[in-house]
C-alpha cells in the first residue's frame, strides 16, 4: 500500500479525500490548511498532490521543500473535488501498472 499526501483543499473534504485514496489502496495524509506541526511530516510518499486554488504560495513552498523530486510524483489540479481526485489516482494508478 502506497502513500499519497494531499495539501490543500477542503477541510469539510477531508474524511471524503481519505476514504478515496483507501478506495485505490492508498494511505493518505491530508493537509487542507497551514498547521503547526507541518514542517518535517510528509515523509517520503509516492504521490504528492497540490490543489492548487484551495492553498497559499507559503504552504507549497514549505512542502515543496520536504519532497524528495527523484521519489515522489508531483501533480497539480485547481479543483479540489472527489472527482479530481478520483481522475489524479485513475492517471496515477495507469501510468503504475
């Protein structure tokens, strides 16, 4: 089972964001606002996704300095939806197998 961290998004979303990455056999950590306890906690996952209307510069930056580029896949998406989701992991899952 792979890792696959989300920052940004909705907070209301985050229970629904879990339960789609458990669907594709994922582990997540979701980071839908800036927190404390941010710095150091992305560890080295698979995929890395950004949505990218739901997240402050600052925020990506600092995650963006945790990520190991050569490990770990970067994506990007303005919608913070269950569908783009679903469409990232459809992709990601693809381009895997």
């Amino acid at each position: 089972m792979g890792q696959v961290v989300i920052i940004g998004g909705n907070e209301c979303m985050e229970c629904r964001y879990r339960k789609i990455c458990k669907e594709y056999g994922f582990r997540s950590k979701i980071y839908a606002k800036t927190a404390g306890g941010f710095q150091g906690k992305i560890g080295t996952p698979e995929l890395v996704i950004f949505f990218t209307g739901a997240v402050s510069h600052k925020m990506v930056q600092n995650a963006m300095g945790q990520i190991q580029t050569d490990r770990t896949q970067i994506v990007r998406s303005r919608s913070a939806g269950a569908c783009a989701l679903r469409s990232i992991l459809d992709e990601y899952r693809g381009k895997a197998v």
